[in-house]
C-alpha cells in the first residue's frame, strides 16, 4: 500500500501515528522522491499549503484529513 492509500485509510490516531512512522520510513527509503526533505522546508510546505487550498477546512478535521496534509506537505512547492 503506498503513502497515499494508507492516508486515505487513516480512522484513528493510533493509525495517523502509524502514518506518521510510515512517513518518516519513506523519507528515509525514498528522499530523492520528497521536494521537502528537512524540517523547515516540510513545514513551510504545509503552512503554505494549509493556507491556500481552495476549499474551506472541515469545521471538524477527520484523522484521514490530518494524513493528507501531511502527506501533502512531502511535495508541495
């Protein structure tokens, strides 16, 4: 299953922790695949991010919400 697909799937905090160690694991195996492979610039890419996508946040964020921002966060300019 590929980072997306488990993004999609996240239903609890216990597998969006499990997203996040994923994640971390892909940054490691894969950092040639990330735009934003250390902190600050994932962070940035999240803020920006967060900041201009063109539909309104859910009034009630779902765990599966949380892991795709994060994963949109890895390749976002």
């Amino acid at each position: 299953m590929n980072l997306s697909e488990m993004a999609d799937r996240v239903a609890s905090k216990d597998q969006l922790a499990a997203f996040v160690h994923a994640l971390a694991n892909d940054l490691h195996s894969h950092p040639e695949e990330w735009e934003n492979a250390t902190l600050e610039t994932y962070l940035e890419a999240l803020s920006v991010w967060l900041e201009v996508k063109g539909e309104p946040p859910p009034q009630s964020p779902r765990w599966k919400d949380i892991a795709n921002m994060l994963i949109a966060a890895k390749i976002y300019e």
